[in-house]
C-alpha cells in the first residue's frame, strides 16, 4: 500500500475517486447540488444538498426535500468523511471508467460496482472526474427494486 497516495485510505480499500482536498478545492460555500431520486415503485422526488461556511476541515451540509424545503436537516462534515463515503473494499468490488449522460451534460466517469456479500445486490456508483465530490449517480438495490440517485444540477455562489 502507497501511504503516500491521499487517494488510499487503508489497507484492503481500493483508491478513492477524489481526495478530502480536492473535494474542498471544488466545493464552495453556497455550493448547491439538486438531486433526482427515482424509487422502485415508479415514484420520483427531489432533493437539495447545500454547503456552507466552509473552511480547511470542512463545512456546514444542509439537505432538505424540494417539497418541504422548510424541513431543512444540518450538520458538519469533514472532508475526509465526505472522501471516505466512495471508500470502497478491494474485494467484490470493480472499477472501470464509462461515459454517463446526465441532465447536466456528457461526462466521463469512474464507476464502482461493489456488493456487500458475494452473490448480494450490487451497487453501483459514477464519478464524474471533472465534478470532485459525491456520485453524480448512484443505484442501489432496495425492496426488491433499485433505487436510483442522480445530480441534476451544480450551481456555485
């Protein structure tokens, strides 16, 4: 293991997409990403992520429905913990690059596709390699379905 590389975060974890850095380096305070998150059952809502007060170690994450945007839900985060959500195990894990097509545009991404059991449900997550920070898609196996999250939109204070 390279314990130079700020992509590896520890033994048996294949490098990271970004690293804490670089996800900071990207998200600024007033940064605004807008979600489209379809369920199983065909229903479909919208979320709302917003990054403030933002500083070396990390910022302020406000999340909220676009349909309650009164119900706003808060905390801190780091920029490690944020670099650690896309940590994921060597083994029964895959990697492979793929272009995605998103409401934003066409991106090149790196794709995760990991299983939490060998033969369990996959989930599979793109990072666009010009956007540092979350997937912007992520589809994961639930009640007999898939759910599936993506980043419909990016805007900068």
């Amino acid at each position: 293991m390279d314990t130079n590389d700020p992509h590896i975060l520890g033994p048996g974890i294949l490098p990271t997409p970004f690293t804490a850095a670089e996800i900071r380096e990207e998200t600024g305070s007033g940064t605004t990403i807008r979600l489209r998150i379809e369920h199983p059952d065909g229903t479909v809502g919208e979320r709302m992520n917003r990054f403030r007060d933002t500083d070396a170690e990390g910022a302020t994450l406000e999340r909220w429905a676009t349909d309650d945007p009164d119900a706003v839900v808060s905390s801190r985060v780091t920029w490690a913990e944020l670099q650690a959500h896309a940590a994921f195990p060597t083994d029964g894990t895959s990697v492979s690059t793929e272009t995605l097509e998103t409401p934003f545009g066409t991106l090149d991404c790196r794709r995760y596709d990991t299983a939490d059991e060998p033969g369990g449900p996959v989930a599979s997550f793109w990072f666009s390699l010009a956007h540092p920070g979350m997937p912007v898609r992520f589809e994961v196996a639930v009640g007999g379905g898939v759910m599936r999250t993506t980043v419909v939109e990016i805007t900068r204070a």
